[in-house]
C-alpha cells in the first residue's frame, strides 16, 4: 500500500480505506509516514465503589478496547473509538457462607398459611407465594428464587447464588425468615430455607441438606 497515494484521497477517502483494511486483518504500522501516523490509544479501567456488594467480588460492567487514530496531513482521523472499561469493586461485608439447608410451603406447621413473606418487595409491596408464586422478578438479575434467612445477616432483598445444594446451583433472593433460621444463627449455623408453592411438593423433602456443605455466596446486599 503507497501511503502517499492515500493522501490524495482526503480525509474520508483515508479513513474508508483503512477502515476496510481494519476490518480485512491488514496490520498498519504504528508509523506510516511522514504524512500519514497511526496511534494506538489505550483504554482505561474506571473503577466504582459500591457497598452493597460483597468484598470479594469485582464487576467488569463494560469491557474495555483500544482505539485507533490516524493522522493525516494534520487531520486526526478516529477509526475506532477508545472504550474505557468500567469497573464496580465490592466494599461490603464479605459474602461467601457455608451451611445448611431445607425447604418449606406457606402451608408448613408453624405458618400462616396465607402465603405472605415478612419481607416487602423493592417497590415496598407485599410479595405472596401463594398469588405471586415462589420466583421473584428481580431488576437486575431476573427470575430468582424466594429464600428465607436470618434478616439479621442477610437482609431483605440480598442476592445469594447456591451451590451444592440437593435442587443444583441457582440463585435466589431473600424474602422472608423464620424462627430456626434466627436459632441457628445464634449458634454460628447459616441456615436457608427455600420456599415451595406448598408442604406436599416431594422436593420440600429434597431440598433437606444438614450436613453443612451448602455453598451461598452474596451478590448484593439487600436492596
């Protein structure tokens, strides 16, 4: 390619040229020539601090690229724009737990039996499993499951993903609590209970895991 004929073509022509030569996997020199440069310009990674999230964990929310100037008799031409990577640092309390497991239906012997959790939701209304079902339609990370923890520890609206539990992986939200939950850990024992739609659900008995290797590990920190 003779860069000097590329000057001929203008500032456009120029940038259509090398654009296509891009996109094509040609490599271009750094430096072309005395006319004609490219520069290649860094990303920087910005990064925010958020306490809601977990000390241990680190969010990539926008990945970051390079980008491409050319300069051409004087004229800067920007083939690819830079993009800055944004970066979202947990400074909450730290939040991967061990414990134990089990589940339960609003119909459960020491419930109400009309389905409402004790926590509200984001917009401050009831949530019930028996009208609104077991899932809840979380703004950010969709469809989860509804838990219930000691508040104390895991207040309302915190994002946990289970691991290794007897249901498989998945991610859940706390909505509500109970009372061997509160118990449990008063004895050092993080204890999740997951809700059914009712006690009859064969899965309530195989949610049961008391051998202590269930892995939760926070997302969020409440709402």
């Amino acid at each position: 390619m003779n860069f000097y004929l590329l000057s001929l073509f203008g500032k456009w022509g120029i940038l259509v040229i090398l654009s296509v030569m891009s996109l094509l996997g040609f490599k271009i020199e750094e430096t072309m020539n005395d006319n004609i440069t490219s520069t290649v310009v860094k990303y920087e990674i910005v990064k925010t601090y958020d306490s809601s999230i977990p000390s241990n964990i680190t969010k990539v929310i926008t990945e970051g690229k390079d980008g491409i100037v050319y300069y051409a008799n004087d004229e800067e031409i920007v083939l690819e724009e830079v993009i800055n990577e944004e970066v979202v640092v947990g400074t909450g309390k730290y939040g991967i737990y061990t414990g134990v497991m089990t589940g339960y239906g609003p119909d459960c012997k020491t419930c109400s039996g009309r389905g409402y959790v004790a926590c509200k939701t984001e917009d401050k209304k009831n949530f019930n499993l028996i009208k609104d079902g077991i899932y809840y339609n979380d703004d950010e990370y969709g469809e989860v499951r509804v838990l219930a923890a000691a508040l104390t520890e895991f207040p309302c609206g915190t994002i946990v993903e289970v691991n290794s539990s007897n249901l498989g992986d998945f991610t859940g939200i706390v909505m509500d609590t109970g009372y061997t939950m509160r118990e449990q850990l008063k004895k050092g024992v993080y204890h999740f209970d997951v809700a059914f739609k009712t006690e009859e659900d064969e899965n309530v008995r195989k949610a049961t895991n008391m051998k202590g290797n269930v892995i939760y590990s926070v997302q969020r920190w409440g709402w």
